[in-house]
C-alpha cells in the first residue's frame, strides 16, 4: 500500500498558459491592473475600522426551565454546527437545550462554498450570491477556470432559518458560557458561568476549534497545521476582477518584484488572495496562508495584502467588515469514544487540506441526530457510555477515519511545498478529471477514488515532483501508512 501512497504526487505539465490561450478574453483584464508606483495607490485600510455592526437576530426562544425535566442533550455553543444538530435532534423529538453567552448574535465568519454542497441540504435562501465559475491564477502567465459555481453564504439567513426550526420544535436555549461537564453513569451535567446547572443525557461540545470540554489522547502529537488569512469586506474605487467569477486563489507574486523581502518569504511559505468580487465597488478580500505550521504570522499577511491590494490597483474607501480567520487542520482527532461528543471545529471536522468545512458539517449532522435518536427515542433506552460511543461513531465512521488519513497526508504535502511546489500542485490538481478534483475539495471521494486521484496525479508527476515526494514526505506518508493499517487491522 504504500508504494501506491508514494503516488500522490503530481508536477505540472510545462506551465502552460492553455487556458488564457483557449479563452480570448483573460481572467483578469490586463489593462485594469494599474501600476503600483503612483502615490495615490497608498493602502492604508489598515487603519479603518470596520463600519458593520450587524443588529442581532430578533426571535422569540424559549428558554431554559430548571423546573423541567432532563434534557436529552445540551448542545454547547450556536455556531453552524451546534444549531443544525439541534434543529435535526428536535426535529426527531429529542428535547434540546442549547447553551451560548449568545444565541442571537449574527456570525462573524465569511463563508463560502460550492454551490453543489449546498443545494442538497435545501437550503437555497441561505445563498446571498453566487459565481458561475472560479479563477485560480497559478502565476502571471497561466491560470486555470474551474466551472464549478460557488456562493457565499448568507450568514444571516442561514442562523435564522436554523433558529426558527428550533424553535418550531421546541428547543430550549441558555444564554451563559459553559464552563464544565459532569459524568455520572447514565446523565452529565453542564455548569454555566451564572451558575446554572443543565443535566440531560448526552452532552455535545459545537464551540469551534478553541474547544474546551474534548479530550486528545495524552501520548498523541498535536500536529496541527493553522490556515491563517486576513479578510475585508470593502468598498473599494475600482477592482480589476469579473464580477461573473471569484477567485479561489491567486498565487501570483508579481506585487513582491520590489519587496524583496517579502518575495524571498513568500517563495517559501506562500500566501493567495481569495477574493470574491460582490458588484463593481464591493468585494471580500482575503489574503491565506493555506497551511502553516508554525503558523505564518498575521503581521506578514497584513504586509503581503497591503502589497498586493496596491499592485492590483485597488484603492480601499471603507472597510465594512474585517475578519482574523485561523483554522486547525489536520492533527489527531479526539479520543473516542469520550463523555462529551463533538462535532464541527470541536470535532476536528475542518478538511485538513483546505479549512472548509460548513457544508460538510451541516452534511454530516442527520446521521448523528440520527444516532441520537436511535439511543435516545422513547423505544430505545441506551445512556451513558454506549450511548456517547455510538453518536461518537455516527460523526467518525471508519471510512470517514481512513479518508481523513489521505485529506492530512494532503496537509502534510502542502506543508513542505514552496511557492514552485504550490503551483504545480495546484497545476495538476485542476487538470484531473473535475470528479476528482471536485471529490477531493469536498470530502466526497472514497478511499479507492483517493488512491485513484493519486495515480492520476502519478501520471501528470514530472522526475522533480517524484523527488520532492521521495525527499520530503517520506514519514507523513510512513504515517499515513501505519494509521491505515492500525484502523483496518
Ligand atoms: C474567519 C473564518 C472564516 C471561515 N470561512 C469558512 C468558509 O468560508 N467556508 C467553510 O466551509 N469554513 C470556513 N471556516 C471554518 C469553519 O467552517 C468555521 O470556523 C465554522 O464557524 C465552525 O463552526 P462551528 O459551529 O463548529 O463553530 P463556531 O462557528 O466557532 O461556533 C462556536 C459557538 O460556540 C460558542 N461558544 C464557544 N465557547 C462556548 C462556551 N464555553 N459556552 C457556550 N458557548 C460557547 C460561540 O459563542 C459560538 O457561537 C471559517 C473559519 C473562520 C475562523
């Protein structure tokens, strides 16, 4: 087996430019990329202050009422992945209570996603725009089209859809900071910074990746790699991008030709813009750093931004929102089963390769309402540590273990590519077969497919390539190997 893990490489076919070639009409008009040398192209955006302060949702919830009978289970935190849970949980008539300092505040974060990710979840009304295609620019000279449409999400939208079908089904919610969880055999309990005591059966811990009540293995390595990116959304004068397309990634370094600094660290720890263009004068821009570890610091990404928005020729007028985004990648998952379960960032559910991971969350969460109510129904009466290893084992099948195995493999590749490595990665990647390339983004290939994608890649790989993979990630993927063979032995 690992002989054909020693596959997943690729090296680009010569850099070509097929596809500008193929498209008369470039990505990026060239002739709307100003200079960087005019005095009026200064970006100070850094020093605006994000004009948003968007109002919270108004709903009416029912509260948490000590008199009542125990919960079935409390969910810890009302990000994506703790409200969808709850509102599938209820739905099945499990009585829920939600615990945050703050249900009704609007989400922070930016998210985005493939269109096709979404619409099986039915949820067209939380799409707030969307892009028939995305751009990924590899360099000056060649970029490639990927014609797969993408949307950002509508944060707002979609909290208060999750947030009226828990309350259609009655779920409780508790405004306080959780602070611990108490085990006895067949309940927990949940202690509140007010003081309040939550009991019901199964505990589950949606608090994002700053998790506190998930426990790791004590002899396990904490191998995270961090995806850091810098985020605005801004007025700006003028952009040079397709309002028809976003960018996934631009890995151009042309904004560094004076910088040498920045060009010389950059060619080791690259970073991209992701930009999504909303119309002429509004766009999100953030600069990432894909995977990192140590993590890249913010500092430099704020640098290389400033550099690029310049060269870009885009000139900020106001700032409406800004965003520090960090993600866990990869990693151990946690110990399992435990007496908390997690789920989405507190479950190590982020794709280690990319950072995405909403739309798999919001996925994945029937089969654990599922689970739980399977345990929990009024049929079957299954507590206590069964019942935590089975909702534990509907979130991290055996299959879903084994891919992870290839998606951190990914990570750990990425992690030793510099920018020249970084391109023809991504070179080769989109020339697959968009099933694959589409499969791996969004976690839906199975392990043979994976290892099909390696050949794939196999067969693109140049000499260099293979060299980059025999030299530099022989122990991952010596790790990769010997967690397959632990899970399937
Ligand atoms: C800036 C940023 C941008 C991202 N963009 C994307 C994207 O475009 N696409 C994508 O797929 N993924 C994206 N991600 C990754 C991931 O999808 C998000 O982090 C997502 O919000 C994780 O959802 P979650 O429900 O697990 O946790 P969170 O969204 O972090 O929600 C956790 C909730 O728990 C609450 N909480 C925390 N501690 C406690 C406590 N002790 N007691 C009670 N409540 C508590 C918090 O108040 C919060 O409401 C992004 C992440 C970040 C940080």
């Amino acid at each position: 087996m690992a002989a054909a893990f020693t596959l997943l490489f690729f090296s680009p076919p010569p850099l070509s430019n097929k596809l500008l070639a193929a498209n008369p009409r470039p990505l990026i008009p060239s002739g709307s990329i100003r200079s960087s040398r005019g005095p009026h192209l200064r970006c100070s955006f850094f020093d605006l202050q994000p004009e948003h302060h968007p109002e919270s949702l108004s709903l009416p919830l029912d509260r948490h009422d000590p008199s009542g009978p125990a919960y079935d289970a409390a969910i810890i935190g009302c990000g994506p992945s703790g409200l969808r849970l709850a509102e599938l949980a209820s739905s099945r008539g499990l009585r829920i209570c939600c615990i945050d300092p703050a249900p009704l505040s609007p989400w922070p974060n930016n998210y985005g996603s493939w269109v096709d990710e979404l619409t099986p979840l039915g949820l067209p009304s939380c799409i707030d725009h969307i892009w028939s295609s995305a751009a990924v620019f590899l360099d000056e000279r060649s970029a490639k089209l990927l014609e797969r449409p993408y949307c950002r999400i509508s944060r707002r939208e979609l909290k208060t859809r999750l947030l009226e079908s828990c309350a259609a089904a009655g779920v409780r919610f508790h405004r306080a900071r959780a602070l611990s969880v108490n085990h006895q055999e067949f309940s927990s309990s949940v202690s509140c910074s007010d003081g309040t005591k939550i009991p019901a059966s199964l505990v589950i811990d949606a608090t994002g990746f700053a998790s506190l009540f998930v426990d790791y293995d004590a002899g396990v390595k904490r191998d995270h790699g961090y995806q850091i990116a810098h985020g605005i959304l801004a007025e700006v004068d003028s952009h040079p991008f397709d309002p028809k397309q976003m960018v996934l990634m631009d890995w151009r370094d042309g904004h560094m030709a004076n910088e040498p600094y920045l060009r010389q660290a950059n060619l080791k720890t690259p970073t991209f813009l992701y930009a999504m263009p909303l119309d002429e004068r509004l766009v999100f821009l953030e600069e990432t750093s894909l995977v990192s570890r140590p993590m890249l610091s913010y500092n430099e990404i704020k640098k290389r931004m400033a550099a690029r928005l310049r060269h870009l020729g885009i000139r900020v007028r106001r700032v409406l929102e800004d965003e520090k985004c960090v993600i866990r990648m990869g990693g151990p998952l946690p110990r399992m089963p435990q007496g908390v379960v997690g789920l989405g960032g507190a479950a190590a559910m982020a794709h280690p390769s990319t950072g995405y991971m909403v739309a798999r969350t919001l996925a994945v969460a029937p089969a654990v309402a599922d689970a739980m109510a399977e345990c929990l129904g009024s049929t079957r009466m299954i507590r206590g540590r069964q019942l935590q290893a089975r909702v534990w084992a509907s979130l991290w099948t055996p299959e879903r273990r084994a891919e992870r195995e290839f998606y951190k493999f990914g990570m750990e590749t990425l992690l030793r590519l510099d920018l020249a490595g970084t391109r023809a990665f991504f070179d080769a990647f989109f020339d697959l077969d968009p099933y694959y390339w589409q499969g791996f983004l969004s976690s839906k290939l199975s392990l043979w497919e994976l290892l099909a994608l390696s050949l794939a890649l196999f067969r693109r790989a140049s000499g260099r390539s293979k060299m980059d993979v025999i030299t530099k990630c022989p122990l991952p993927l010596a790790r990769m190997a010997g967690n397959l063979a632990h899970q399937y032995i």
